[in-house]
C-alpha cells in the first residue's frame, strides 16, 4: 500500500493478474505519473523477489519498511535519471512523495 501511496493511487490491492492488468491500463504513455508507475511496479516486484530469496536461501528477514525504502531509493533514482527538472514541477506531490529533488545538484 506504501507504494500505491508514493503513486498518488488510492485502492486496494488485489490479486497478482488483477494488479498487471491494472498496471497494463494505466501505466500507459510517458508521462511522469506512468513513468513512476512503471518504475513503482518493476522495483516493487524486484525487490520482493530478493526479500524472498533472503528468506529462502540465507534465512535473513529484511523489514519492510526497509524494502520500501530500497524501492522508492531506485524509482527516485531512475526517475531522476531520466525526468527534466519541469516535468517534476509539473507533479511536485508526485516527485514530492518519491524523495526526487526537483533541481540539479552541482
């Protein structure tokens, strides 16, 4: 839920073909809110795959709000990467909600 809120998105979750279905429609376009929608969906899913094989292979259990912390350090990442500083003044909350600075550090 933690990272539907980072995305500005307010319902629950669902089962797994429900979510890729709702990501399929919308998550469309390149705009910056499908672009961290994007990011949201692929780091999430990453992430939850690594916790897992912590958890199977090495019996070490990372806390979630440290695995959402990681997720929301790559989506701020990539989209920082990847955003023109007007495109995040455009969706301040959005950037806002992610930890993207919406200027260039020197």
């Amino acid at each position: 839920m933690a990272v539907l809120a980072m995305c500005n998105v307010l319902r629950p979750i669902s089962h797994w073909m429900d979510e890729v279905q709702w990501m399929l429609d919308h998550a469309r376009g390149d705009k910056l809110p499908a672009l961290v929608r994007k990011l949201a969906f692929v780091a999430s899913v990453y992430h939850i795959w690594l916790e897992r094989n912590r958890r199977c292979f090495k019996n070490q259990f990372m806390p979630a709000q440290e695995i959402i912390d990681s997720i929301k350090h790559d989506v701020a990442w990539n989209v920082w990467l990847s955003c023109k500083s007007e495109r995040c003044e455009r969706h301040h909350i959005l950037c806002v909600n992610w930890g993207i600075p919406l200027e260039e550090k020197i």
